[in-house]
C-alpha cells in the first residue's frame, strides 16, 4: 500500500535505513553501559541503595502517586473527548458562524504549550478571583490543550466515512443531525479508536505537569520520596520504569487495535470485490 506522506523506499534506502537504525542503537547502547560504569564508579548500584525498593511501604506511596496520574489522566481525556467532538462537528459544519470559530480554537491551541496553559490556570485566573482546586488546575489545562488534539482526530475520522454513508441515511428519512450522531459518527469512532489511544499515551505523559502545581501524581510523589530517603538517581529511575511500563502498554493496545482495524478492512474489501464480482458473473 502506498504511503501518501513519502515513497516507498527502494532496496539502497532500506540497506541505509538499516545501517543507521543498527548504528543509533549501538551508540545508544554505548552510552547506557557508559552510564551504568558511571553509577557503578559512584556506589549508585550498591544492594543497600536499591533494597528500600524491595519494601512495600515504597510502592505503596508510588502506586498513590500513580493512580493518582491514572485519574487525571482519565477526567483530562473524558473532557477533552467530548470537547474534542464538539469542535470536529464544528470543523466539518456547513455554517461559517460555527466552523471559523472551531477552526480558529484548533489552530490556536495546537500551538500553545501545555505547560502555558497550566501557568495560566496557576497563575493568571487567581487574579480574576477564579482559584480553581489543585486537581482541577491540572486537569483544565490537560483537557483544553488537548481538546484540540482530539478534535483533529475525530475530524479525520468523520471525513474518512464515505459519503454514500451519510446520504444513504438521509435517504431513510434521517435528518442530517440524526445522520451524523446515528450513522456517521460510530464508524468514525471505530476508524480512529488506535489514535485515540495513542493521543491519550500523550496525555498519560503531560499529566507530569501537575509537578509544577504541587499535584501528587506519580513524578511529584517521586519527588518527595527522593527528598525523604535521598535515593535520588533509583528513585526517578524507578518511576521511569513505571511511566515506561504504562505507555508501552497502551502502545502495544493502539497497535494491536491498529492491526485489528486493518484487518477488517481487508475483510470488507475482500467482501465488496466479492459481491462485485458475482454481480458481473450474472
């Protein structure tokens, strides 16, 4: 199947591609065992530094830090799906009153860091008289910032349903909102669920940011658990490893729902080609 995006790389490109992939991970791998002599030199790898580890009370206070990320995590992707939705429908509307609007807010929140928005919401609406909780001063930010991601993927999906779909159900005597909400849009669900999943991946990791409002998710708690043992170095690594653990996770379900959904379009292909083929055969 051919890329849109870029040709398909000849048999030279692909030798070359191989040999830059195999000398990347060779230079990768050099610096990890340069950075583990390193630790070794210092005593980071000693038994004693990695034993509070081994303790239940440790992952007791990370497992709070973690469902804690988890939760926010889980509201910022709730409102930002349902924003998300609101604006591709305005995106994709007929009347200019609607679409500009939701063009512009894509547009211009695409652009702007999270990490801004979240100084905003700690910073800027105090002053106005509006101090939202701390959960809540993560959480906007995620959900506003991230709405116009969601937007952007649910737009793809709506303009990925053929046509005939939509007029078909206005055949029927649906009207175009019952169309849209009825027909067109659960298939368009379907079509891009991989890249929702992928766009929460992304949404897992800036929960980070609720480091800089005091938030108690997984980095913040990793945080005060170094200050409070001063096993600084093993105290992020652990927590990497547990970010690692999590995303890779739901890597592997976008990717596995990726291949389900190219799956059954091959079937649905092969299915139609079928039937065309009878039609011919009569």
């Amino acid at each position: 199947m051919s890329n849109l995006l870029f040709d398909e790389p000849g048999p030279r490109a692909r030798r070359r591609i191989r040999l830059a992939t195999v000398a990347g991970v060779l230079v990768l791998l050099a610096l990890l065992a340069l950075a583990v002599r390193q630790f070794a030199a210092n005593g980071q790898l000693a038994a004693e530094r990695w034993q509070p580890y081994a303790t239940w009370p440790m992952w007791r206070y990370l497992l709070g830090g973690l469902w804690s990320t988890a939760l926010a995590a889980v509201v910022s992707a709730a409102l930002a799906m349902a924003a998300g939705i609101a604006l591709a429908l305005g995106r994709v509307s007929r009347r200019r009153a609607v679409r500009l609007p939701s063009a512009a807010y894509v547009e211009a929140v695409r652009t702007v860091p999270a990490l801004l928005l979240v100084y905003l919401v700690l910073f800027a609406l105090p002053r106005y008289g509006l101090d939202l909780p701390l959960f809540w001063k993560l959480v906007v930010p995620l959900a506003v910032s991230n709405a116009a991601l969601f937007a952007e993927v649910f737009r793809a999906g709506i303009m990925s349903v053929e046509r005939g779909q939509g007029e078909a159900a206005l055949a029927l005597g649906l009207s175009p909102g019952q169309s849209m909400r009825l027909v067109v849009l659960p298939q368009a669900a379907r079509r891009v669920l991989p890249s929702i999943v992928s766009q929460s991946v992304g949404l897992l990791k800036d929960t980070s940011l609720g480091f800089v409002v005091s938030y108690a998710e997984l980095l913040y708690s990793g945080k005060v658990l170094a200050n409070f043992n001063g096993l600084l170095i093993q105290t992020y690594i652990v927590v990497a490893l547990v970010y690692l653990v999590v995303n890779a996770s739901l890597s592997a379900l976008a990717r596995s729902l990726d291949r389900s959904a190219a799956g059954r379009g091959g079937a649905r292909r092969r299915i139609t080609r079928g039937r065309r083929i009878i039609r011919v055969n009569r």
